[in-house]
C-alpha cells in the first residue's frame, strides 16, 4: 500500500479517484437518469391519429362554438337550444391544442389518459349519431349547408372511430420494455412527481361527478336530460354525455395514474376546455337556469375542471423546478455537490424534491 492511500476511503476499480458510484434518481420506469425510459412504445398510428383528430376538432369545434356564439345551432343534428352544440364545439377546440403535443411522447403511458378519453369521445358521438339519425340534419330537411355537414359528421366521424379503436388495439399489442435511446423527452428525464394527498379527494369528487352525469345522460337520456338547466333534446343529452364521460374518465384515470408527468398532455388540455365552455355558458347565461340544483352543479363542476388543470401544471412545475435547482449537499463530502471537496464530481437530484 503506497503513502498517497492512506486516510482514504476505499474505491470500486470502476469508481477509482472519483468515489464509489451511486444509483442515479429513478425515473418513470426505475431506470438512470441516463437510462431509457420503459413501457409501451408510442406507435405511429397514435401519433397520426392524434394530429389528424386535433385538426378536424379545431376546425369543426370552432365552427360549432362561434355560430353558437351568435346564437345559431349548427350541429350535426337539430337542437332546441344554440347552447348544446356550442358546448360540443367548446369541448372539441378546446382539446386540439393537446392532441397536436402527443407526438412529443415517446411512451404509451404518457398519454393515455388524454387518448383513451379521445376513443371515447370518438365511438360515442359516432354511436350517438348513428341512434339518432332521424335527427340530423339531413333527415329533417335543414338547410343544405347543414344537412351536408350532418353526413359529413356521420362519415367522418365513423372513420375516426374505426380507425381509433384499430390504434387503439395495436398499441395495446405493443410489448411492454425499454425503448433505448435518450431518456423520455416527454417528461424532460425527471423523476416522477406523485400528487400530493391533498389533492387526491376533489380531484375523486369532480372525476366521479362527470363520469356519473355522462352515464346517466347516455344511458337514461329521457330521465337525466330533463335536469340539465336548459332546453336539450335526446341527441343534445348524449352528445353531452359522451364528453361529460369523457372528462369523468380522464380525471380519474389521473387519479389512478397518480403521476404528474405522465398527464402533460392532459393537463394541456384540461383548463382550456373548462376555459372554452365557460365563454360560451357566459354567452348564453339567460339561458341556463343558474338557480337550480343542476345548474349549480354544472357550475361547480366545470369550476373543478378548470382548477384541476391550472393546479395541476403549477404542481409540475414547482416539482420541474426543483430538480432544476441547485445541487443537493453530499453527506459524504466536505462541499457541495460537483466542488473539488463534494462527492467526486457527481451530481445528485433529490426526486422528492
């Protein structure tokens, strides 16, 4: 033993003058930090499926949303009320934005809880459509301009469907592993981020609250559409109940997730719908019975809805931020992390933090 060793700690022959090598944070699948993330493969077809539906939701949301604005019903099929369809169209712009960003993800689990719901949405509108054919607008009669539009959205609508539940089933055939290369871009390679306990309760009661009102709305329209706080007929009671259950599924698929990066795209997603249904119940406000028992209901849950979403993203954040920040103290070293005198150089990520 040579004088120079004396006093100093034992090393690994693969650590030698640089300490012993600690496990790095991990990630969402338990591997390095420079470790490739783990689970399903994101397949392509999601990937377009995604991009094609948030074009058409754009397009076809916004034309609902603005000429219910102005207080025409433009839907697919014929409603009492402007409001219905509006909502529709709110909810249909106001989830494009996100569905634009699901490339971005490298894992199936990074977005499913904003895809699942989209299948939903998908096979429920088209189903909807298809039990409520006399009402469309070609079947009534409506105006060329809207009786086209009508076929166009069964057609339309029918091919997404197909198309999304053959996805859908494809990614589901795809084996679960490691994807190699670079860690996940769609989380930025930090830790996973647990909701905190606090959040988990409301975060329950606005999940169950939508799914609950979209069941009844699709499965017992006749009784359920009678408490919603405006006029709606049977086609407008589950179109909304397909969104309502929509919404109800992606919430609690985040509580079950229980992993703040893994929703990114749902979070993007979240405030804006709650943000787009609220301009258009603020343009239609005398037309809502706001007294009642459903109408605050609906207020609360689209409160809830919107608080979900902002929450959410400052809670990742804060925990982005913090992973970001200064290196953490070595306790086996003098200094702090990555000085001469602190851990050999390397530097440790509190993934709590």
């Amino acid at each position: 033993m040579s004088d120079d060793s004396c006093g100093q700690r034992p090393t690994t022959k693969a650590g030698a003058g640089a300490g012993a090598a600690r496990p790095a944070p991990a990630t969402h699948a338990g591997t390095a930090g420079a470790g490739a993330p783990g689970g399903r493969r994101l397949s392509p077809g999601i990937v377009v499926l995604s991009g094609v539906v948030g074009g058409i939701s754009l397009t076809t949301g916004a034309l609902l949303a603005v000429t219910s604005l102005f207080g025409h019903a433009a839907g697919a099929w014929v409603s009492p009320e402007a409001l219905s369809p509006g909502l529709i169209g709110a909810a249909m712009a106001g989830v494009a934005p996100a569905l634009f960003t699901v490339g971005r993800a490298r894992v199936w689990e990074d977005v499913r809880t904003l895809v699942i719901p989209l299948v939903i949405v998908l096979v429920g509108l088209f189903t909807v459509s298809l039990l409520n054919g006399g009402t469309l607008q070609a079947a009534e009669g409506g105006p060329l301009f809207l009786a086209l539009f009508s076929l166009g959205w069964l057609a339309t609508l029918g091919l997404l469907a197909l198309g999304a539940v053959g996805c859908l089933a494809a990614q589901y055939r795809t084996p679960a592993g490691r994807t190699g290369g670079a860690p996940d871009a769609s989380v930025g390679g930090v830790p996973a981020v647990p909701m905190p306990g606090w959040s988990k309760p409301p975060l329950a009661v606005v999940g169950s609250g939508w799914f609950g009102i979209g069941a009844g709305l699709l499965a017992f329209p006749g009784f359920w559409g009678a408490l919603v706080p405006w006029t709606v007929n049977r086609a407008d009671a589950q179109g909304l109940g397909v969104w309502a259950l929509a919404l109800g599924v992606g919430v609690l698929g985040a509580l079950a997730e229980d992993d703040l990066t893994r929703l990114r795209p749902a979070l993007r997603a979240v405030p804006v719908v709650a943000l787009s249904a609220a301009v258009v119940l603020a343009v239609h406000l005398r037309t809502v019975d706001w007294t009642s028992g459903p109408g605050i209901s609906l207020l609360a849950l689209v409160t809830g809805l919107f608080a979900t979403g902002v929450s959410g993203r400052a809670l990742l954040s804060r925990a982005v931020r913090g992973s970001a920040a200064s290196p953490a103290i070595d306790p086996g070293g003098p200094g702090p992390v990555g000085s001469p005198g602190g851990n050999g150089g390397r530097a440790t990520t509190d993934p709590r933090r």
